[in-house]
C-alpha cells in the first residue's frame, strides 16, 4: 500500500485507492495480490487526477473499470 501523505487520501472515494508516492497514485491492480502506480509528470495533473478520478468520479477512471473487471468476471 501506498503512504498517506497527501491532503486528498482522506477524500478519496474510489474503493480501488491505496494512496500515494511523491507524485505516483496507487491502485489496486487488475489481478489479485497486484497494484498500479500511475506516475504525474507535474503536480497539477497529480492533483487533477486525484480531485477528478478518486475523489468525485471514480466510476469514469480508467483503472477503476479495469479493476472492476476482476470482480465481475469471477
């Protein structure tokens, strides 16, 4: 799991969110006992992922459909 060390782990609303690394989201990955970081290049996409995908809207990211997936599938 990732470190809680940003203003947004306690919004965050995404059940697959596990916290982040400097300027890395992580996530619970597509399969069982996987994760996914997803790196920023700058700290407004940073924060603009984090406020947008796994705070308010998780159900349009991406990764959470992926992740999803898993669940449905089984």
């Amino acid at each position: 799991m990732g470190q809680r060390d940003n203003l947004y782990d306690r919004e965050a609303r995404c059940p697959f969110y596990h916290g982040t690394r400097g300027l890395t989201v992580i996530c619970e990955g597509p399969f069982a006992g996987s994760s996914l970081a997803l790196t920023m290049r700058s700290r407004r996409l940073f924060e603009r992922q984090l406020k947008t995908f796994c705070c308010d809207q998780y159900e349009r990211c991406e990764v959470c459909r992926l992740v999803r997936q898993q669940y449905e599938d089984d």
